[in-house]
C-alpha cells in the first residue's frame, strides 16, 4: 500500500501551507518539503502515523519558526546557485534556450527594480518634479498669450499626469510583485 | 561539514541529522540545521546539487550537499588551531579515546 492510496499515511497538509508562506525560496522548500515527507514515512514505519504526525507538526514548525526569524534577522534562507543540476531541465517554451534565460533574467531584474523601496521612492520624486516643471511652465509662458499659456500648460500636465501614472504603477503593482516573488509564487 | 565529508555523496539534511545522532549522540532540530545548512552554503564553504525526485517524496527533489573547496581550507584552518590548543593537556584530560 503506498502512502498516496491512504490519506492517513501523508503528513498534515498545514504544514505544507506552512511552510510556503515561511521558505521563500523554491528551491530549498522543495528539498525541504520533501526530506520532511521522507522522514514523515520513516517514522511512520518506525514510531505509528500517530507519533511520526506529531515528529512532522515538530519538525516543520520548527524549520518555519527558524526561517521567519532568520529571514527578519539577517535575510538568510535563500539558497545560491546548484552546483551541478542532475535533475533534467524543464521543458521551455523559448525558441532559443539563450535568449529565453536572458529575457527571464531582464524580467527578474525589471521585477526587482519595481519591488525595491528606491524605485518608490524615485517614483514620488518624479511627482515632485513633475508638480514643480508643471508649476514652473504655467509661471514662465505669458499669461496674455493664450496659445503659448495652453501649449505650456499641455506639456505640464501631461508631464504631470505621466508622473502620476508611473507612481501609481509602482505604489500598487510593485509591492505585489515583491510580495509574490518573496512568497516564492 | 565534518558529517558532510563523512557521508560523501550521501550527505542531504536527514541523513547529516541521522549521523550526527547516530555518531555523536546530539539530536539536531530541523530548524537549526537548515538554518547552519544556508549559512555554510552562503559562505561558499558547501555547494549543493539536486537529484531526481522519487515517489517517496512525492515529487520533491532530494539536495546533496558537498564541502567546496574552501570550505575543506577552513576544515583544515580549524583543525590546526583546535590540534594546537588541545597540545600539552591529556596530563588534565587524558588520553583521547
């Protein structure tokens, strides 16, 4: 009988859930989602499926606890890259190996500049400079002169307007691709 | 990383954890040594490589780790320092065993 044909013989699924919100990186919760289910196995055959539940509620939230305060400490849990990939490589829908590694590359760092608390911060600079370019047309074109005052005052606003969007991409898209990313989604 | 080198190309978390038990009779908690395992690996002194998932693990791979290079330089560092200090005691502590 194999553990997937009785749910009794698989570990609690929380723990899972878990774990998922706790590892953000992929990698290093799949090896450990699996030496957890491994073990979990062991101790069934060794200690009962009620003792080896309580060993996997022990172990996971032990690996959690630790990750959550390594994780707020000094940002560890992220694995470097493998030494060497015996596993086969997944099947990839890029034409070209290279260009498809480079454009994901060129994403996860398009990614990372969105998600970092700077590009927020350059992002409400550009509102600021917009609001003052914006202020400093209107002042500078001649009031009497209708066409250059409505010119002056279309470049500013949609200067402003410009860097209103790209503030508001940033404030609402980019935590919520950060927070994915760290949830490892 | 002594565990690691013993256990050669065997060496992924529950078996370290497994040989520490079995060898030096110390339980180590998950959290501790995955936490030591990312620090190590972090430090450049272990790399690691996955291996096919199997069914027992329901599609997980399964991560070896191995000592790199400076991380037996640092072995080695440690061992000298440790063999120097532990020089002129076995009168206080005795033979080792």
């Amino acid at each position: 009988m194999t553990h997937a044909s009785n749910p009794l013989l698989e570990p609690p699924r929380w723990t899972q859930a878990l774990l998922l919100h706790a590892l953000p990186d992929e990698s290093l919760r799949d090896a450990i989602l699996g030496d957890l289910h491994e073990e979990f196995l062991h101790d069934v055959a060794d200690v009962g499926v009620r003792r080896a539940r309580v060993r996997h509620v022990s172990r996971a939230t032990g690996i959690a606890a630790r990750a959550v305060f390594d994780s707020a400490v000094c940002q560890s849990w992220v694995s470097t890259e493998p030494a060497a990939e015996v596993r086969p490589a997944a099947v990839s829908g890029a034409a070209h190996p290279a260009f498809g590694d480079s454009l994901l590359v060129v994403l996860r760092r398009v990614r990372a500049i969105f998600g970092a608390a700077s590009f927020s911060i350059l992002a409400l600079f550009a509102v600021v400079v917009g609001v003052v370019v914006n202020t400093m047309l209107f002042s500078a074109a001649e009031p009497r002169s209708p066409r250059a005052s409505s010119a002056a005052g279309i470049g500013g606003v949609a200067l402003l307007l410009a860097s209103v969007a790209l503030a508001a991409i940033v404030l609402c898209v980019g935590p919520r691709w950060r927070r994915k990313r760290l949830r490892g989604a | 990383m002594l565990a690691i080198l013993q256990l050669g190309d065997d060496a992924y978390a529950p078996n370290i954890a497994r040989h520490l038990d079995a060898t030096i009779d110390r339980s180590v908690s998950r959290g501790a040594l995955y936490s030591c395992l990312n620090q190590l690996e972090r430090k450049g002194l272990l790399r690691w490589r996955v291996d096919e998932p199997t069914p027992e693990r329901v599609g997980h791979a399964r991560r070896f780790y191995q000592v790199s290079a400076r991380g037996v330089r640092a072995l080695r560092i440690a061992r000298d320092s440790q063999l120097m200090l532990w020089r002129g005691l076995e009168g206080i502590l005795g033979a080792a065993k």
